[in-house]
C-alpha cells in the first residue's frame, strides 16, 4: 500500500539520488547519503498538486486496498 499511496501522491515528480527519497523510495546500488529535500524543493504548483492529491486520501475518494 506505501508503494501505491506513494505513487499516487508523486505522479510526475522526480526524485533525487539518496537512498531514501520520499518521493522515489528507497534506492539499491548507487546512491547518496546526504538526506533528501525534495519536498523542501518543490516549486508552488507542485505543492498545490501535492495538496490537492493529499486532500483526495483525506477525502477517502481513493481506495489503496484494491
């Protein structure tokens, strides 16, 4: 279900290179160690698409236990 969820919030975002980006999930193989920021990085429109998907769970119009 995180994967789902994580899909669903991230749709057309790109992530970074550490090994535990919020927004691409965990990373084997290559990777940096330096904290992601992504969220702390995103521009004003894609914290409104992140808040309006947020808003969708929250609204329960989406079912991740398909």
């Amino acid at each position: 279900m995180e994967k789902a969820v994580r899909e669903f919030l991230f749709r057309d975002m790109n992530g970074c290179t550490d090994g535990n980006c919020v927004i691409s999930g965990k990373r084997s193989g290559m990777h940096t160690n330096g904290g992601c920021h992504c969220i702390q990085n995103l521009g004003r429109a894609q914290l409104n698409i992140l808040a309006s998907r947020l808003m969708v769970i929250a609204d329960k119009k989406i079912d991740f236990n398909d």
